[in-house]
C-alpha cells in the first residue's frame, strides 16, 4: 500500500495506509475471523526494533465484517515519526505515536486492508507463489514470494509455515523505504512485518495476535 495498516503492519500497514476509506471490500471471502472481533489485542516485541518500541494495538469495533483498530509505538526514529506526521487519524506527543480509525478485513480466508490510499489484500493464505494482489487506485501490485509449506518459521516458542507478500512504497518513494515483506500464517494471521531500508539495512517486526483462527 502500511504503503502499509498497518509499517508495523498494524500501526506500519496502518500509519503507512491511512487515508480515506475504501469500500470495496470483496477481495476475499469466508467466514469472520476470530482474530477480528472486538477486544482482540495485536502487540510486538517489547524489545527496540529500528527506532521503534511498546507498540499495541486493539480492535474497537467489528462492524459488517470491517474491524477497526486503535495503536500506539514509541518511535525514537525521527525519519520514521516525519514519514507519518501529516496522516489523518495520526497524533505524535513527543516520541509517542498513536493512530485511530485503522480498518482491516479479516476472515479465514485471508486479510486486506480497508483503509487508506494502498488498500487492498494483504494476503490469501491459498495464494501460491507468484500471485499477485492489486492495489486499489494504483497500477500496484503485492507479490506472493514464498510459500514453503513447512515449519520453517521462527515464531515465539514455536516454527511455523508462513506465506510471504513483498510490496514496493506507495505514494512514499524515496529514500526511506524500499520494500515491505508481510509474513503470515493461516492460523495466527499476520506474524511479521520485515521492512527493507533505502540505506540498505531490515528490520522484521513480529506480530502477535491474542486470538486465531
């Protein structure tokens, strides 16, 4: 799109996406998830990650199958506070970020993006490599890079099977970033959000989700 809602791939895929909001939202089908109810809470890790610490989010409203999220992070990276400053929904206090008004689908079938100016899916855990996902109001694309089918995946305690989406910036080409990979699970949704640097350097933020499918 979170350009990203949500870098953190809720508050990147988020600060990176908002926008006005996109209706169209029948890019993918099945059943609500569980991981989009209300109360449901999404966290990181409590570690420093590029500049960026304390990052929670929390679903504050399902509504026809759209949940909407509240997040806030420290972010000690300047380059990255500047890069969202001006967002609708965002507010910085000191190196506090906090945003409101994040939407995101989420069914068993997979996870788009409701808000902002790069909304479109995420990813659909059935995709197979090479698949691509359009970005709503772009000549864009999300690109499905990886699929291994085995437990190969670091994530907390365990190793996981994961499908991995790469997207170029949206509407935020320079020097700052270079590329998203959001990395997810059929059963626990979005684990991880890796962001490629203009100078060069990553950085993967995990993401945890107290409910599953």
């Amino acid at each position: 799109m979170k350009n990203l809602i949500i870098i953190l791939s809720l508050l990147f895929v988020a600060l990176f996406n908002s926008c006005d909001l996109i209706k169209d939202k029948d890019d993918i089908g099945g059943d609500q998830s569980p991981m989009g109810e209300v109360g449901v809470t999404v966290s990181s890790s409590s570690a420093e990650i590029a500049g960026v610490s304390n990052f929670s989010a929390v679903i504050t409203n399902l509504e026809d199958g759209i949940s909407t999220y509240s997040a806030s992070a420290t972010v000690t990276n300047e380059l990255l506070r500047n890069m969202v400053a001006n967002f609708p929904g965002v507010e910085i206090n000191g190196d506090v970020v906090t945003i409101t008004g994040m939407k995101i689908q989420q069914t068993k079938e997979g996870i788009k993006s409701i808000s902002g100016n790069g909304a479109g899916v995420l990813v659909k855990y059935d995709s197979k490599v090479g698949d691509t996902y359009p970005i709503e109001g772009t000549e864009s694309v999300r690109t499905v890079v990886s699929k291994t089918g085995e437990d190969d995946y670091s994530y907390g305690f365990m190793l996981i099977k994961t499908i991995q989406v790469e997207q170029d910036p949206v509407n935020l080409k320079s020097v700052a970033v270079d590329k998203y990979t959001y990395i997810a699970n059929h059963k626990f949704g979005l684990v991880g959000v890796k962001v490629d640097f203009g100078d060069g350097t990553s950085a993967t933020f995990p993401i945890y989700t107290s409910a599953e499918n």
